[in-house]
C-alpha cells in the first residue's frame, strides 16, 4: 500500500508540474488522474457481472421440453435403483438362507458318519467275537474229534470183546455216554455259531442302509452348494446406454431380470423338513397334461421294488422305493439337479394300481376308471444313480 501511495504521491506531482508548465490546473489534473485510477476496479468488477448474468441467460434459454425428458429420465433411473437394491436384498437374503441349510445338513452329516462309524466298531467287536468263537468252536469240535475217535475204538474192542464172549466194562459205557453228550454240545455251538451268523449279516445291511442315506445326504449338499454358489453371483442385466448429457440413445428400456433360486430337496425319511415346499414349474407340468409323448425321450421308466411293495403291506411307514424297470408304471424326469416322478402316459388306474399311485401321489376326487389332471409332480432322490431312487414328497392328482 505504500508504494501505491508514493507512486500517485509521483503521479501528482508530475502533473502539477506539467500543468504548471503547460498552464493547466494541476489540481484539477490530479484529481482526474486518481479518479480514472480507481474507477477502474469498478468497471472491471461490472463488467464481470455482467458477463456472468449474460452466461447465465444464456444458460436458462433451455426449451422446456428437454427439462421434462431430463426429469422423466432421472425418476426412471431412481425406480430402476430401487428395484435392483430390492431385488439384491432378497437375493442376500435367500443366500443367508442356504447357506444356515447347508450349515444345518453339514452338522446332520456329521451326526451320521459318527453313528455309522460307531456301527463300524460295533460291527468289528462281533466279528472279533464271532472269530474267537469260531476258534473255541473249532478247537471243542477237535477234541470232541478225538474223543469220539478214542469211544469208536473202545466200542469197537467191547464189540469185539462182547464177540468173544468177554464182558463190556463199566468205564466204556461212561465214554459211550460222554460223546452223546459231546455231540449235543457241538451242535448247541454250530446254532450258536449260525446266530452270529444272521446278526452279523442284519448288521451289514443296516450298513448298508445307513451309507446309502450319507450318499443321498451328500449328493443333496453338493445341489444346494451349487444353489447357493448361483444365487451369490452378480446378476447379469443389459443397462441401457445414455450420452453424456444424460439423454437416453436407444429407443428401448432393458429392464433387469432376475431368477429366484429354487428350494433345495430334503428326503421326508431321514432329514427333517426345513424349507417350504414348493410346486413343480407350471409350464413342465402343463406341457405333460397337454402332450406327454413329448417327455418320452427324457423319461426313465421306473416301477416300485418288490420289498418296498412288502413293506407297505406289512404296515411299515417308509418311504416308497422306486428301481429302473423296463415297462414301468412310471416316468422319473430330470430338471436342473432335482428329480421327479410322474405316472407314465395312458396309466389306466384301477382297484390293483390304485394302492401303488395312493402311495406316490394323493388322488383328489378319484373314482375308478376317472381319468386324472396332474396338479404336482412327485420329487424323488437318488439313493443309486439312474438305478433306484426313494420318494421325498408325493405329488399330487385331480381326478
């Protein structure tokens, strides 16, 4: 600031001294001279804003129309941001939810290898068992060998004795007598040693059984695994494109899709329902009531096995067992990593077949000789692949 001051301070008196000399007013001339100087922020300063309100103005001469597109297109860009974040939330969701599934089915396979690893140990005692009874058998059956060799001599030499006229003694009657009562003895351990026998045969079924339920548990687990790895992928969408004044450039508005995923299966027998249950696809049944030929080709003829039938009549509760069977009664169809059983085309239901459907399907309305409408396709499981399967949950038919 004080250099400004001593260079008007300069200026003044420059023109004073020029108008002294040249028979001007200085003062008048000073005056002019630092006037115009300051005046000059000012008509900087308005001549600033009046470049920023013609910029403005010239700015807000936007057609009305255009604002309207604007604000049509940023309410439709908001509804499609709170569809996606809608749609993403269900999505995590279902995934938190599979996933405690799959948690609960880890811990009920868990449960089942340690129960068939206790029968696996149960299992080796008896064998262990059967063979040290089997040995002691073995080594009582030896000497009951010897024994009656040793009382087949005796008796012959009495025979012989008794031939010739000599007496038989007392002691070889007693031998006579110990290997009758030798032999009662081995037979009692050859029924004991048959016993053992059928329960070690039992207790390998029931192994059996109980293997074919992990295998089912596990395929189940890597379907749902699969499930849950499709449901926690990015949905993929077409995102129309706008240009950079935000104007949409295609004609079209692409709406994102999203699939939910379906439930997992849970067999009725051995695990616990923890889901919804859910109907088979519209379309894959009214397809079959329309035109079944046209699932031949994807259809597995199945009928149910011989000891299932057994068991149903002899009042069990499990769950039908169905085998692959030339000519079967009926169709098992695959879809995705589910199964499921419907009856084949053109069954005719009668007073014989009826018990068999009742079991797999519940028969809305039925009358023999009515033909049928199917409402729900029956969901089976695998317990040996494309050879025999078990049902989870029966399916359902409007007479």
């Amino acid at each position: 600031m004080g250099k400004i001051r001593y260079i008007k301070l300069l200026l003044a008196l420059t023109l004073a001294i020029s108008g002294v000399l040249g028979g001007c007013d200085p003062i008048e001339q000073g005056t002019t001279a630092s006037t115009a100087e300051e005046s000059k922020p000012e008509q900087q300063t308005s001549q600033t804003k009046q470049n920023i309100a013609g910029d403005n103005s010239s700015h807000g001469q936007n057609p009305p129309q255009a604002n309207q597109e604007l604000q049509k297109k940023v309410t439709e860009l908001t509804n499609q941001n709170q569809q996606l974040k809608s749609q993403v939330t269900e999505l995590t969701n279902q995934n938190q939810q599979l996933k405690s599934e799959i948690s609960t089915l880890k811990k009920y396979n868990q449960q089942l290898v340690l129960k068939n690893t206790g029968i696996i140990a149960l299992w080796i005692i008896v064998l262990i068992t059967l063979l040290s009874t089997a040995l002691i058998a073995l080594l009582r059956y030896q000497k009951i060998i010897r024994k009656n060799k040793a009382n087949r001599r005796i008796n012959r030499s009495n025979e012989d004795g008794v031939r010739s006229g000599n007496l038989v003694s007392p002691q070889s009657n007693i031998n006579l007598q110990t290997s009758g009562r030798n032999q009662d003895q081995s037979q009692n351990v050859l029924a004991d040693i048959n016993q053992l026998y059928e329960h070690v045969n039992a207790l390998n079924n029931n192994q059996n059984l109980y293997q074919q339920e992990i295998n089912g548990i596990q395929s189940r687990l890597r379907a749902i695994e699969e499930d849950s790895s499709r449901a926690t992928q990015t949905p993929s969408w077409r995102s129309s494109s706008y240009s950079s004044s935000g104007v949409k450039s295609t004609g079209q508005n692409t709406q994102p899709s999203f699939s939910s995923p379906n439930k997992t299966r849970t067999p009725a027998s051995s695990v616990p329902m923890y889901r919804e249950q859910t109907l088979s696809t519209p379309q894959w049944v009214n397809t079959y009531n329309q035109n079944p030929n046209s699932l031949l080709k994807e259809a597995t003829e199945v009928s149910e096995t011989d000891e299932s039938i057994n068991n149903r009549r002899l009042g069990s509760h499990e769950n039908v067992v169905l085998e692959k069977k030339r000519r079967g009664n009926f169709w098992i169809l695959k879809e995705s990593s589910y199964e499921y059983l419907v009856p084949k085309e053109n069954l005719k239901i009668n007073e014989y077949s009826y018990e068999t459907v009742q079991a797999l399907f519940e028969c809305r309305g039925y009358q023999p000789g009515s033909n049928f409408q199917l409402i729900q396709a029956a969901r089976v499981y695998p317990l040996t692949a494309g050879q025999k399967w078990q049902l989870e949950e029966p399916g359902i038919l409007q007479f």
